[in-house]
C-alpha cells in the first residue's frame, strides 16, 4: 500500500510538471491579438483597493471597478474593438493570473521592474507618479521624509514596487507587507506601523478622505523606468503589447491622464458621500448571500463525495482504500487556501473554471476528505452485530449500509457534522483570495470605498456569527428529533 | 420422512493457530429441534455462525438444501442467509427503528413486499410472541425478554426453512428467560427446525429432539435427551454435566 501511495505522489507531482511545462510552450507563435479579436473581449486583471487608479463603487445596486486604470483598459478594448471584461484579484495573485491566461492584461498600477519582466511583458510606462507615505496626523510633525522611519515599521502592499521600494532605500527600517492597502491603513491607524508607503494619487485619497492621515513626502529621487506603472502581458504576447502601445501613445499625445484622473475623483466623492455601515447594506447582504451559496453547495458535495469516500476507505476493494486514504491524508495535509489556488490557477491551465465555480470545488473537495475521515468513525462506532442481524436476515451489503448502518451512523455523527458545516461557514471565506464576492470579499470592498477600517470589519464578524449561531440552532433541532432513546 | 436439511462436511475453523472447530460431519433434518450445549470457548458458537457463513469456514463444507455454501459468492449468500433464521445473544434490534419496521425491514427490502402485507404479517408475528401493543415502540423502551421476542419475531418474518438461535437467553434477567424460552418451545412444536446454542439444560431437556455436546471443537457425544443427561457415555460430557446441573 505505501508503494501505491508513492506512486500517486509521483502521478500527482508529474502532472502539476506537465501543466507548468505546458504553460510555457504554450505562446510559441504569437496570436495573441488575433486570440483576443477572436474571443471578442479583453480581460483585465486587478486589484481593486487602489483608489484612484482602481477602486469599486456601487453603480445602480451593482459592484463596478472604476478609476484610471480602466479609463485606459477601456480605451484600448475599444481601439482594439471588443469588450473590456474586467477580472478583481488579490494583487499578488495578477502575475499568476497572467501565467495561467484567467486574464488578457494586468492594469493595477502595476511597475515593471526587472523580476517581473522575467515572468511578463509589459507595455511603455502610461504614468509617473512619485512616492509618499501615510502617516497618522499627530505624528505629522515627526517624520520628514523616508530618512524619518530609522527603527520604525513601515508598511506596504506585499509584492508591490512600494515594498521593494521600502527594502531597497529604508534599509533601517521594518517592513510590514499586508496584501489591501485598507489593512495597511488599519495598522498605521492601530500603530502597527508608523507609515505607509503608497503612490501620491493613492496617499492622497486617503489623506483627502480621512481627517486623521497625513502625508509625508519620500524624498526618493526615483528613475521614472522603476517608478512608472505599465500593462502586464503573458510573455511572448507581442502584438497585443504593441496594440497597447499604440493606444498609451494616443493617450499622451491627447493627454488624457487629466480627464480620466478626474473621472475617477468623480467617483470618488461619491463613495465618501455617506460612509455609514447601513448605506453600504447591499454589499454585506451579497456577501452574506454568496458565503451561503458556497457553504450550501460545498456542504451537499462534501457529504456525497466525503460518504463516498469513507465508503471506499471502509471497503474491501484495496485500490479503491488506498485511493480514499491517500485522498483524504493529502487534503487534510495542505490549507484549503493552497487548495484554492490550484484549483483555480492550477487546473485553469487545462480549463476555463469561473473562480465562484473553482472556490466552490475547492471547498467541496476539501469539506469531502473531513466528512469522509467523521462518517467514517460513525459507521466504526456501530456494533458489529447490527451488521451480522442485517446480514442473517438476507439484506446485501449495500441494503445493511443504506438501511442499517448509515443512518445510524448519522445519528451518532451529527454533531461532528455539524461542527464541519459550521467551520465551512467560516472557512469558506478563504475564496475571496480569488475574488469571489463573499462576506470577506465585501468586507474589503466596504472597507475600501469608506475609507472606514473597522466598522466594516465588525459589521462582518456580527454577519458570520448570526450564520452560525443559526445554523448551529438548526442542526441542534435535528438532533433532538433523532433521539429515541 | 426425515429428509437432510443441512449436511456438514468436514467443517474445520482456525483463528491463527488456534483451531476452533476441528473436522465436525453431522446432519441436521427437516424439523429437528437440536440443542448444542458445552462449556464456553468449545466453538459452539462459531459452529452456530458458521452454518450461515457469518464465520467462513478455514475447509469442509456446508450444505443447505442441497447446495454449498462454501465458497458462494455474497449476493448469492444473500438469498441463502434469508432462509436461515437467526437469533442473537444481544438481540442485535435496530435501535433506530420501530419494533414494527424492525421487522417489516427485510421482507420489503429482501422479498419486495407491499408495505401493507409486510405490516400485516409483522402484527401477526408480534401477537404470536406476545407483544402486539408494542409495534411502535422503540427497541432501547423494551426489556430484555420483550426485545428478543421482537428479535424472533424478525427473524420469522422471513419464513426461514431453519432458525438459528445463538445463546438467546444468556444476556437475559432471570426472570425474563422463561418467556423467551416459551416461544421457543412454541416455534419448536410448530414443526421448525431449530439449532440452539444454550446452557439452559431444563429447555434442552423439555424441547430438544438431539442434544450434542460439544468440546474442544467437536461434537464429543450426541443423543436424545434422556440419553445424554440420564446416562452420558463420554467421560468428559459426565464431567460437564455434573458442573452444570450442580448449580
């Protein structure tokens, strides 16, 4: 059996191999403009919480991603001439995105340092923005400029050009990387750190929106090459970089930055317009409504696939055992957040899985190898002897454990179910890294347009315990009418 | 008149190295009543399960009604076993369901019966034992007695050509025995054959038509009742049965 266990790691580990290999090859000959007038749309990979360059707001009861960035996206899908479909990740998962084709392009203020022209292709720089730091008003009159921050933690986006910024010029300093500029605010407010380093468009918002932020200049005198944002294109993407050119050309020559600069300040002012937790009500029922939408399916997946499972691992069929229990030890041998990630990264190499579908399969498929490991110790703990009386009374194995065993079993195992669906609840936050609209997602959603920290974070934490709290009333009325005895 | 019901060849069982039954050939005929009785750890027991492949036999053979059993595959066990009724220790009740879908479960699941005829013949077996104002009460609600009768009841439901009862009284209250064993009695007079593993001596006395001994995994004497406990010719079957009716 263990040399069948080493056969599935090898399987297994070959496979993600043949997937990295293929993505590689992949972009031999370049169509990718032709790809794209082919599909008819453009997609856009961002990551939203970056007012004013990309930011969401609610246009007419709907999420929408606005700001510089997609004035630009927006120019080029239409001098290309499709559609702009606009893709929200976690920043650090847009190069990834890139790699494994979920998107077209990557607008995200993003700056093409040398790293990332290894693993992409970027278009000429479309802005030059210099670099600041948030501080807390009060201590205002403490820091100057970088030089300021000797001993001090600072704070930046993780994988950003502020963060490198930060490691490469305030060596004398600590740096905090947190993947939402709104959490970097948060910490800076908490004093987890003393500043944090943001683009000047992106530290004035804040500074404009909140009475209790100040700003400081850095002071780096920064070559625009490393400074500048530009597109990020898969490698190899020649003819899509250069229609991007192409359009960033016109955008300069018309100098449209202005106008599309105050498009987004527009927006906004609209977003602060009211800032109280209940204006922003349809956002946090959304994300109530896709946290249950996931948890149900999962929970419904998880208990087919997790009785299959401990079905098989019970059984006597020895491939079939060795293929539930190497399942089961892999699944609860990595975090569901790795398991999400290759789900939707991973298997997108082979397939186009929307990320509500891929959070969804990763939780079920996660949810499966715990209920499979529960029914399991159910089924254990009924006597022998019920199965021998089912037996001798003529009923096969499957009617002895559809009939006899299970729902007994069930009975037995109720609680340790309902204890996993409620920890599902919770767990099933972990897809907003790929931008599923859940609670979470929302939660940084609300946090962003407000400006606000924590209010949208206790709004949630209610939310979530209003779920479980009622969804454990419910499981522990079912409970009560199994008893018999 | 008596024709074979269950022919046993050359029946041996080992756990390991430990040999439990060791190469017992016997008959049993249509309406036998057989009584097995023997001290604990002589493999009455396993020569009990065996006779419906609950143990699978280490070699020999295990006719019913003119097939072996050995070596069927399960589904074909299936329709063997619903024949071969049999009665536990532990009763073995379903204590998720109702007395009366205990035993309605096999003959709608096993034979497709009707719910209506299923229930209809699951209250004529609960007023043959006695118990027909418990139908839809609970098993863990019964006492010992009660719950086996239900477990007989069960088991007849299946209208077995044979009943197999496994110590039915051992796990009982003193005073709950007598009712179990009247049923027995009932069932026996009724013409069904019956193989019954038990150290209630008065009933093996009253009710067997054969009693064997066993030991160290054979049958080391058989014979009518009056001949093993009035006159037995083994020295070792003396021996037990001085013990057992010293008590």
């Amino acid at each position: 059996m263990k040399k069948l266990m080493r056969w599935f790691m090898a399987l297994a580990l070959s496979l993600v191999a043949i997937g990295a290999v293929g993505a590689q090859s992949v972009h031999a000959a370049d169509d990718s403009l032709a790809k794209v007038k082919a599909k008819g749309t453009l997609v856009m990979g961002t990551s939203p919480d970056y007012a004013p360059y990309e930011f969401l707001v609610n246009k007419n009861g709907k999420n929408q991603v606005v700001g510089i960035d997609v004035e630009i996206a927006k120019k080029i899908a239409a001098d290309i001439g499709v559609k702009l479909v606009i893709k929200q990740m976690d920043f650090d998962s847009l190069l990834v995105g890139l790699e494994t084709h979920k998107v077209d392009m990557v607008l995200s203020a993003m700056t093409p340092t040398a790293e990332r022209k290894q693993s992409v292709d970027f278009s000429q720089i479309y802005y030059t923005a210099s670099q600041d730091i948030i501080v807390n008003k009060a201590d205002a009159k403490v820091y100057h400029n970088a030089e300021s921050f000797v001993d001090k933690k600072v704070g930046a986006q993780t994988g950003s050009l502020q963060a490198d910024l930060v490691k490469k010029n305030m060596t004398d300093s600590k740096l905090l990387g947190l993947s939402k500029v709104t959490d970097l605010i948060l910490a800076l407010k908490s004093h987890k750190v003393e500043g944090v380093v943001a683009e000047e468009p992106v530290a004035k918002a804040y500074v404009d929106n909140d009475p209790q932020l100040a700003l400081v200049k850095s002071g780096w005198a920064l070559d625009p090459e490393e400074n500048g944002q530009a597109i990020g294109f898969t490698k190899g993407a020649d003819s899509l970089v250069a229609a991007a050119n192409q359009s960033i050309g016109e955008i300069k020559q018309q100098h449209l930055i202005a106008s599309y600069t105050k498009t987004a300040g527009k927006y906004m002012t609209q977003n602060t317009a009211n800032t109280s937790m209940w204006h922003y009500w349809q956002y946090f029922a959304k994300g109530v409504g896709y946290t249950l939408l996931i948890t149900a399916i999962s929970v419904v997946f998880g208990l087919v696939l997790g009785t299959l499972f401990a079905l098989m691992r019970l059984g006597h069929n020895r491939l079939f055992h060795s293929l539930a229990v190497a399942y089961i030890e892999f699944v609860r041998g990595t975090p569901l957040m790795i398991q999400v990630m290759f789900v939707y990264f991973g298997l997108g190499l082979f397939l186009d899985i929307p990320a509500l579908t891929a959070g969804v399969i990763a939780v079920s498929l996660n949810s499966a190898a715990y209920v499979a490991e529960i029914i399991r110790s159910g089924i254990d703990s009924i006597p022998v002897g019920q199965t021998e009386a089912a037996r001798s009374l003529g009923l096969s194995t499957r009617q002895t454990m559809t009939s006899v065993i299970l729902p007994q079993a069930v009975k037995n195992i109720w609680p340790a179910l309902g204890n996993e669906f409620i920890s599902l609840i919770k767990e099933s936050s972990i897809v907003s890294i790929i931008g599923v609209t859940d609670l979470i997602y929302q939660l940084k959603v609300v946090q962003t347009a407000t400006y606000k920290g924590v209010a949208p974070i206790f709004v949630a934490m209610v939310l979530y315990f209003v779920l479980t709290f009622s969804l454990s009333k419910v499981l522990g009325h079912f409970e009560r009418k199994m008893q018999h005895d | 008149m008596t024709k074979p019901l269950i022919q046993i060849n050359h029946l041996v069982k080992k756990f390991g190295d430990n040999v439990v039954l060791n190469d017992i050939s016997e008959t049993i005929n249509q309406g036998d009543v057989i009584v097995v009785i023997g001290a604990s750890g002589g493999g009455k027991s396993t020569f009990l399960r065996s006779l419906n492949l609950l143990n699978v036999p280490t070699s020999g053979e295990i006719e019913f009604e003119g097939t072996n059993l050995v070596g069927l595959s399960e589904k074909a066990l299936d329709g063997v076993r619903e024949k071969m009724g049999m009665v536990f220790q532990q009763f073995n009740l379903f204590p998720n369901m109702t007395v009366l879908a205990n035993i309605k479960l096999a003959p709608m699941k096993v034979k497709n019966n009707d719910d209506a005829a299923a229930t209809a013949k699951a209250k004529e077996l609960l007023a043959q034992v006695g118990l027909e104002d418990k139908a839809d009460a609970y098993p863990a609600s019964l006492s010992g007695g009660q719950m086996q009768r239900v477990a007989i009841a069960r088991a007849l439901a299946m209208e077995p050509d044979v009943m197999l009862f496994d110590e039915p009284t051992s796990a009982l209250d003193p005073e709950m025995v007598g009712e179990v064993l009247k049923v027995m009695q009932d069932l026996a007079k009724s013409g069904m054959t019956m193989v019954i593993v038990t150290h209630e001596m008065g009933f093996a006395r009253e009710a067997a038509d054969q009693v064997w001994f066993m030991d160290q995994g054979v049958i080391a004497e058989k014979g009518t009742p009056e001949q093993i406990f009035t006159a037995p010719k083994e020295a070792r079957t003396k021996d037990f049965l001085s013990k057992v009716l010293a008590q």
